[in-house]
C-alpha cells in the first residue's frame, strides 16, 4: 500500500508543496532569528523534517537498485541529516 502511494503523482506534487513550505520556513528563520526560539517553529520545523526522512527511506526501501537510488539522491540524503 505505501508503494503504491509513494508511486502516485499525487504524492510527488504534495511533496513538492512541502518543501516550497519547508524553504519558506526556512528564510523566515534566516530573516527573523526569534521565530526558531519558538516552540510551535520547532515543532513545525521538525515535522517537516521528519516528513522527508520518512519519504526518503520508504523510497530507498522501494527501490530497485538501492545503491543506485542513493547516488542519484545524495543531495536528498546531505538535506536530511540534522545539523
């Protein structure tokens, strides 16, 4: 069922919708450093991470050539490692 789901145009277009939300949140952050004091910004910025580390190993468990995916997703897998 996730395969199938992870497969659907719909999703690649929601997904796309969350990272122009992610970026938005993200130069807030960098023109107003108070706001990622907040509770409910680090709340919201860690959904969204947490969203993306989940879409990038469910696409990396459904692969057919993992190695392959991971090459061709590096800049996927540097964006989602915590800094």
């Amino acid at each position: 069922m996730l395969k199938r789901l992870i497969r659907h145009p719909f999703y690649e277009k929601a997904m796309t919708y969350i990272a122009v939300v992610y970026v938005f949140f993200i130069v807030l952050e960098l023109m107003d450093a108070s706001i990622a004091n907040s509770s409910g910004y680090r709340v919201l910025d860690l959904l969204l991470w947490f969203v993306f580390v989940c879409d990038y190993f469910a696409q990396l468990y459904y692969a057919d050539d993992i190695l392959e995916y991971v090459q061709g997703h590096i800049l996927e897998l540097i964006a989602i490692i915590p800094f």
